[in-house]
C-alpha cells in the first residue's frame, strides 16, 4: 500500500522515481540490493519492504527479523556506498503503550510483540538515516482493516471490536505525500507522522460502516477477550517534537478519501 502511493506521491512531486515490486528485487538478498542501488544511483531509497504480519511474527520472529532488521541493514550499507539515504518507515509498535500521553520520539522505546523488536532493530540499523514511524496503514493495493471490516460485514450483522487500543489510522496517499516532504527537506533521525486525531478499532470500525452504508452491530470488547498471538500497545498515538515535520489530516478525512477512492471487491 505504501510503495504504491510513495511512488505516485514522488511523481506528482515531479521526481524521478524507480518503484520495485518484491518480483523485481527481495531485500533479503544483500547482494541484489547493491546491484540494484548501484545502478540506480538514487539520491534517497524508500525501503517500504517489510513483514506485517503482527500475529504471525512471534510464530515467525526469525523470518520478520530477517525482513525487518537484517534486510534494513543490508539496504542502509548499500545505500551508503552509493551516497544515498534510506527512508524506512517503522511503527507505533516499538512503544509498550503505556504513556498516557501521545509518544514524541525521544520518547525510550519498549515492543513488547516480535513485530516490534524487529522493526525496532530495523530503525537502529538505518541510525544515520531517514526513520519514520506511523500507525494503522490502510490503502488502496492491499489487504487492511478497512477492507477486514467490509468484508466480515457481509458475512455476520454482529461484530466484537477491540475498544482499548487507541492510535492513529493513517491513510497511505496522505502518509505519502508528509513522506516526500521529508525527504525533499532532507530530513535525517527519527520523526512521528501520522494521521491527526485517535480513535479506538472498535470507534474506528463504527466510522468505517458509517460512512459505508452499511447496517452492523458493533460490540466492543478488551483486548484480552479478542485473544490476539501477538500483545500490541494499548496506547499508541504519536506525535512530532520537531515542528517541521509535516501535519497530516484527520483520521476520518483519510477514511473518505480512502472510501472515495476504492473499487468493491
């Protein structure tokens, strides 16, 4: 979701972009990455690969290290030889929720899941560079929470919503376009960029059937009771210390425009 809509957002910017699919180049292989940058010769590499998956990382967590962490290393020292700088996107999840108040990003870090250690160990080996961390994508190109909800109101008029982890939803076009702002500024550490505003998934499930039209009961419950593999944190909005980083619209605004912009499956 989130290459697709960086590579559109850099063109409107009127860059010159080169997008690879994971058919065209799998991070994991150290070596293809330095062919690649080599010849190339990109002033920044957006490293939008990563593994997902936050419930199957802690029965995968060597896979999602390798994804996330190894792969981002691999990258960061390609990108070095050829002068470049990375941007990689990380998450909400390297924090334990537990802040009261939304995180800044000097905030310490503490994932408590798989997903988030290697994201973590991503963002530390990108130290130099361009590290970005955002919430709860949805996009047009991919599966996300958006389309889960649609999808499972078709099939039951009941659904149990988890009601006390609270984030930011981001929208993937919205993200991208703060995304090249960044790299034209020439942005360097860490910085938070998300969606404005915060909302719950079962307060963010209730919008989404909302402005669908569609007729489903929404029940919350705790993240204990939904049983989750993975912990996530319960409190995880971000926001920036820097006062140059871009200000994106509200959640709900990405979700018309993502609403807007979909093609029903």
């Amino acid at each position: 979701m989130l290459g697709r809509d960086l590579v559109l957002a850099g063109e409107r910017a009127g860059h010159d972009v080169t997008g690879l699919a994971h058919r065209d180049l799998d991070v994991t292989d150290a070596r293809a990455v330095e062919e690649a940058l080599r010849s190339a010769g990109p002033e920044w590499v957006a490293n939008c690969a990563a593994f997902t998956r936050v419930d199957d990382a802690e029965a995968e967590a060597d896979e999602a290290m390798r994804v996330n962490g190894e792969a981002a290393d691999a990258v960061a020292s390609a990108a070095e030889a050829v002068g470049a700088t990375v941007l990689l996107p990380s998450t909400d999840y390297v924090f334990d929720g537990e802040k009261a108040e939304a995180y800044v990003e000097s905030d310490p870090v503490a994932p408590l899941s798989s997903y988030g250690r290697s994201k973590l160990a991503g963002e530390r080996a990108s130290e130099g560079h361009l590290v970005v961390r955002t919430s709860w994508l949805f996009g047009l190109g991919g599966p996300n929470f958006v389309e889960t909800m649609l999808g499972l109101a078709e099939r039951r008029d009941r659904l149990r919503v988890v009601a006390d982890q609270v984030g930011a939803p981001t929208f993937t076009a919205h993200l991208a376009g703060g995304l090249v702002e960044l790299m034209e500024r020439d942005a360097r550490g860490v910085r938070h960029l998300t969606a404005d505003g915060s909302c719950s998934w079962c307060e963010f499930a209730t919008a989404i059937f909302t402005r669908s039209g569609v007729s489903v009961r929404v029940e919350s419950c705790t993240t204990d009771e939904f049983g989750a593999p993975a912990p996530r944190p319960r409190h995880s909005v971000l926001t920036s210390e820097h006062p140059d980083t871009p200000r994106l619209p509200h959640w709900s605004a990405g979700l018309d425009a993502y609403l807007a912009a979909r093609v029903p499956a």
